[in-house]
C-alpha cells in the first residue's frame, strides 16, 4: 500500500496543476478567442487523467477501499482544486491504516 501512495500523491498534484492550467485555457479560448494553448493542454491533461485513475485503482484495491470512495477520489481529479483536498485527505487515512497495522503487527 506504501508503494502505491507515492504515484498516487504526485499524480493528484500533477493533475490539480494541470486542471489549473487547462480551465486557464479554456478561458483564453472561449474568452479570448485564443484557441492554441487549449488544443496543447487538453490531450496532455487528459493523458495525465489516465494515469491518475490508474494510480487511484492502485492504491485503492491495495488499501482495500470500497467502490464508491475510489470513485468520488476519482472524480476529485474532474474539479479544480479538489485534487489537492483530496490527496491530503488520502495519505492521512493512508498513513493511518499503515500506522495501525505496524502497531498490531
């Protein structure tokens, strides 16, 4: 489960970043008419999407959670910056659940 939480951790600030980035792009394009940035930053925000959904099933299915909370941690990465909640939110019930089974152990 440790191993999973780092990819996890740094995808989730990867993707709130780039959301950042692509609602800003978004902006110039509907706002500004300027169409270039939003065509380079959506296919590279969405490739990063893909690996953070990955990386969420990851630790998800190694830390034994149940469907519905894999998905709403999944679907944190869809709204701007609740990525970053959400991973805070994440390695501190991650570290907990590793802390617990260090003690028991």
């Amino acid at each position: 489960m440790e191993s999973a939480l780092k990819p996890f951790r740094v995808l989730a600030y990867i993707v709130g970043v780039m959301l950042l980035v692509l609602v800003t792009c978004i902006v110039l394009r509907y706002g500004f008419g300027i169409e270039e940035p939003s065509k380079i930053v959506s296919p590279i925000h969405g490739f990063l999407y893909m690996l953070y959904l990955v990386a969420t099933m990851n630790l998800g299915m190694k830390a034994r959670w149940t469907w519905p909370y894999i998905v709403g941690v999944m679907l944190a990465g869809t709204v701007p910056l609740l990525s970053f909640v959400f991973e805070r939110k994440v390695t501190r019930r991650v570290e907990s659940e590793l802390a617990t089974a260090a003690a028991a152990a």
